[in-house]
C-alpha cells in the first residue's frame, strides 16, 4: 500500500454528481482527488449513456429555479471545454390535466416565467403529429427542454478538472474511511487524508455510509432503459423537431413515462418507465423484472403508434431513491467535514452543473446559493436508522 497522500478535499464516487463537485472544488484552487472504484468511462452506475433530458418543467418551484441556473453552468461548460452539450427540442409534458402533476408543472412554469406553449386538444396534432393525446390529458411545451449529451458532458467536466490541476484515480474503490478532524479514506489503491470528503457514490452511498455509522432511507432501483424502432425512419428525429417528452402520472393513472427523440441510436427512440425493480448496485444483472417493459409496450402501441411496439435494445441504468424524491444535499449529521450528495432519484443529471457549486459550498462552508431546507437529512427523521 502506498504511503499517505494528503488533499484538501477527496471526492468519493466520478459520476455526475462527483466530477462537477470536483471540478467547482480544483476552481477554487482546492487540490482535489476525485476516486472511482471503475475504470472510466464505465457504465456501472447512473450517469451513463448518450443522453438526459433538461427541463425546467418541474411541480416545485426550487427545481424550476435551480435550473435557471443550471442552464447557464451548462452553457459555461460547452464553452471552456468547446463541445456542445445541449440539444433544444423542447419538452412535450402530458398527464391528466386537472390531476397529479400536470397542473403543478403547467403553474410553476407559468410562475416563473419559463418560456411555456399551452397546447390545445385541437392543436395538438399540428404542433405533435404522430403521438396521440390520451383522452383527459392536457398537453404544453417547455420551450427551452431538450437533450444532454450525458457521456460526452461527463468527459468534458472530467477533462476540465484534471486541466484545473485536479486528479482522478480511478479503477480504486474506498474500502474504508476513518472520521475524524482529518478524514482518512482508504481505498484499494492507496491511503488518503483530507479536511474535507464529499460522498457522491450514487447507488453505492449506504455502503460507504456505514463505514461512519450512518445510513439514509434510500433504495436502489433499476431501470430497463428501452429503445424502439420507427416504422417509418426519422418520423420522432430531433431533425424533425420531435421533442423530449413526459408523461405525469396521477392517482389513477400510473403512467410515468418519457422519452426523447430518436438521435443516439439510428431509428431508434429512447422511452422509459420512472419505477424500476429494486436492485443491489453489485448484482444489478440479477434484477430481471421486465414489468416496466410489459407497460411501455401497452403505451407505445396506443399513443405513439409510428414505433414498433416491442423494444429493439434494452440497456440498463440505476436510479436511487429517497422516500420523497428530493435530493439529499447536507452534511452528514456526526461530522461537518463530510458532504453528501445522494438520492438523485432518477432526474438529477441536468442539475450536475448546480449540484457540483451547492456540494463545493458546503464543503468550503459557505452559505449555499439555494435554499437547501428541501433537501436536508433531518426530513428523514423517522426513517433513519443508525448503523453504529
Ligand atoms: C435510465 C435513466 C434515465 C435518466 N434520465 C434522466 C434525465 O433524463 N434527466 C436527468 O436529469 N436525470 C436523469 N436520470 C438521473 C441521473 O442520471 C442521475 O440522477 C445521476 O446520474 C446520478 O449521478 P450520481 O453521480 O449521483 O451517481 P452515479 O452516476 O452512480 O455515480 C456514483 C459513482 O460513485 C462510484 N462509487 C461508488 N462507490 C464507490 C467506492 N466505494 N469507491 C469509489 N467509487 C465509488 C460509482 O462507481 C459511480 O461511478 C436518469 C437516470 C437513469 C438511470
Ligand atoms: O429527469 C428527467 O427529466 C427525466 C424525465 C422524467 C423522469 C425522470 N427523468
């Protein structure tokens, strides 16, 4: 084992989370180690793949503010590492129009004057040819939705880092991590000691958690991230303007679908189901539920009938879940000098670019740039449970 390596702050986990906590950490000239446990690019966690969806259209406020923001952190990326990151498509959301989420999105994008066209059930068909409005649903456009170029944005965040003078080491996992005024983190690899640690471990957070004998109310699920073939080669294209959609779901309706534009694969559209099968992280092959599937198959056949009701590729991709959805952005509760980013639950990669600034303000302890009382461990109260 290699001797001790002394940082001011060690990022634990290089998905998106981590590498855009890193990045803002070597900004503010902090000499930063960022670990993963797989050789990168890997696609063992949550943040790979060709593509995300951006939006501002959210039922909560905070989300729609945040990013504000993040649309202009993405855009300042594109252009230090000079690629495109953003496709605008806009985002297509339907759900049932005076029930569940719909009408919460339709009122926070109005509030906060997001760039927002209310489609009619008569011109839906004009704007949208090709899907069909399920009978109760009302339809809009976040005019500024769109695509991310997930795999590439993360090489780019990786690649700016290092050029910032920060260091990946990755291929190391953390096998151990020792609390105190200064933390010591143990890895396959090597020994480090730091100030200050950020937990950004995605699936994996409860195992590194219990090295500090804390665990959070989160569960692991995976998620059969499908794609389906045109009938007709182009019909859903971002070149024909087809947009990134959501479908809300309600009490009576289950449908919590999306997709987006057939781009990464030729001819092919990407439509998931948001409720996956709860998984282990390590043996997330094991997890073979394909009910998600049997209910995107029902939907492609009824509202987008220009696909071939059967998915042609199906890959898979992890979300972790915390009880109400929100985000956990806090200390931890016993040691000041750990920060941890967790429970993404299936929609943080659009906020990498906020959640790396908020995750470096608190590592730095400075006053976050949003409110972060939604996103706090104590909420948790009667879920949680102490591993000591
Ligand atoms: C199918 C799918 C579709 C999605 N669609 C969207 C979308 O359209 N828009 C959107 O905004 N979000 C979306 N999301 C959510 C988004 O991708 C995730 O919220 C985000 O990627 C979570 O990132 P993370 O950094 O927290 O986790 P991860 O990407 O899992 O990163 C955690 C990293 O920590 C590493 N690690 C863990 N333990 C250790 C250890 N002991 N030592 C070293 N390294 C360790 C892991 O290997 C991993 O690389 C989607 C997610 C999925 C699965
Ligand atoms: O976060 C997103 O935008 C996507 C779409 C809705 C469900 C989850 N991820």
């Amino acid at each position: 084992m290699s001797a001790k390596q002394d940082y001011d702050c060690v990022v634990i986990g290089a998905g998106v989370q981590g590498s855009f906590t890193a990045y803002q950490l070597a900004k503010h000239n902090k000499k930063t180690l960022l670990l993963e446990q797989f050789v990168l690019p890997h696609t063992r966690g949550s943040s790979h793949g060709q593509t995300r969806i951006i939006r501002r259209a959210y039922e909560q406020d905070i989300y729609t503010q945040m990013m504000g923001e993040g649309y202009q952190l993405w855009a300042q990326l594109e252009k230090e590492a000079g690629v495109t990151l953003y496709r605008q498509t806009g985002l297509l959301v339907m759900g049932p129009e005076t029930s569940g989420d719909y009408p919460l999105v339709k009122n926070t994008l109005l509030k906060n004057k997001v760039p927002t066209v209310i489609l009619s059930r008569d011109n839906f068909h004009q704007h949208i040819p090709n899907v069909v409005l399920s009978e109760g649903h009302g339809a809009l456009l976040d005019v500024t939705g769109g695509v991310l170029f997930a795999d590439r944005a993360l090489k780019a965040v990786q690649d700016q880092f290092q050029k910032l003078g920060g260091v990946i080491q990755d291929n190391e996992k953390v096998t151990e991590i020792k609390p105190g005024p200064v933390v010591k983190v143990m890895t396959s690899g090597g020994v480090y000691q730091a100030r200050n640690v950020v937990i950004t471990a995605g699936p994996w957070t409860n195992k590194l958690l219990a090295h500090t004998g804390f665990q959070l109310p989160l569960e692991t699920v995976k998620i059969n991230v499908c794609y389906w073939k045109e009938k007709t080669p182009g019909t859903y294209g971002v070149k024909q303007h087809f947009p990134c959609f959501v479908v809300t779901g309600s009490l009576e309706s289950k449908e919590h679908i999306y997709g987006l534009p057939s781009n990464e694969y030729p001819d092919l559209v990407k439509i998931c189901y948001h409720i996956g099968s709860k998984t282990d992280p390590d043996y997330r092959d094991l997890q073979t539920d394909t009910s998600d599937i049997d209910i995107l198959k029902r939907y492609v056949s009824r509202c987008i009938p220009g696909l071939v009701p059967e998915p042609a590729v199906v890959e898979s991709c992890m979300y972790t879940l915390t009880p109400d959805r929100h985000f956990v952005l806090d200390y931890h509760p016993n040691y000041s000098n750990i920060v941890i980013g967790a429970g993404f639950s299936g929609h943080g990669f659009k906020f990498g670019p906020v959640i790396g600034k908020l995750l470096c303000e608190l590592s730095l302890g400075e006053v976050p740039s949003f409110d972060l009382s939604s996103f706090k461990i104590r909420r948790f109260q009667s879920h949680m449970k102490s591993a000591l």
